[in-house]
C-alpha cells in the first residue's frame, strides 16, 4: 500500500511540475521584465550580436512577442545550438533566452518566431559587433 501512494504522489508531483503552455509576456512578466532598457539579439549561426537601446526598436519586438504561445517540447533532452538568441535588459537585471530554449525548458511556438526575429535581427539598422 505504501508503494502504491509513494507511486501515486510522484505521478503528482511530476505532472503538477510539467512546464505549461504560456506566452512570452507571462515569461518577462514573472522575470520582472516590465521597463525594458535594452535589447540584444544574438545570431546563433554567426556569434555577432545587434544592442539597441532605442525603445522603438525594443517596444517593436516585445509587441510583437508578447503574445506569442510557448509551448513545451515533450522531448526535454539536451540540445546543441540555437537559431537566436534574445537578453532583455532592465537596470541592473538581465533576462535572456533563445528561441528554443527559456530557463532550461525547451519549447517551440505558435506562430513561428524564428521568421520574425529573423527579419527583425536583419532589418534592425545597427552595426553588427
């Protein structure tokens, strides 16, 4: 009987853990990320980066994330690589994720954020470093 309830418990637990579908405005909402300052975007393929500090550019992206689903892979193995890489940062806080991965959770979305980013990292007017 004690197998039985231990078995159940860690079904339980396990399922009450399961990272959730959810979207990115929750994700910076709970990192306290609600005044962003800046914003660099790294390319995973090339390692150069793009900073802006203009709230434009940064209100832009953010606008257009906000609402986007994240939703956990069921295949939560490690993985090699990302297509891009994101830090938000406000004062002396840092949030940063990539676009398969928020605090070692991986996840796909809907819609696709890889196009936007893309697009977005490339028509951003400012030099690459």
């Amino acid at each position: 009987m004690k197998k039985l309830i231990f078995i159940l418990t860690t079904i339980l637990l396990t399922a009450c853990s399961a990272p959730k579908v959810q979207t990115f405005e929750k994700y910076f909402t709970n990192a306290g990320m609600t005044n962003v300052e800046e914003l660099i975007i790294q390319d995973g393929s090339t390692g150069y980066t793009k900073t802006t500090v203009d709230p434009q550019h940064i209100d832009a992206l953010l606008s257009e994330l906000k609402s986007i689903e994240v939703i956990p892979d069921d295949n939560q193995e490690a993985r090699d690589g990302w297509r891009y890489g994101i830090t938000l940062v406000q004062g002396e806080k840092r949030y940063s994720f990539a676009l398969n991965s928020i605090e070692d959770i991986y996840y796909h979305t809907e819609p696709d954020l890889h196009p936007f980013v893309d697009s977005f990292y490339q028509n951003l007017d400012v030099e690459e470093k």
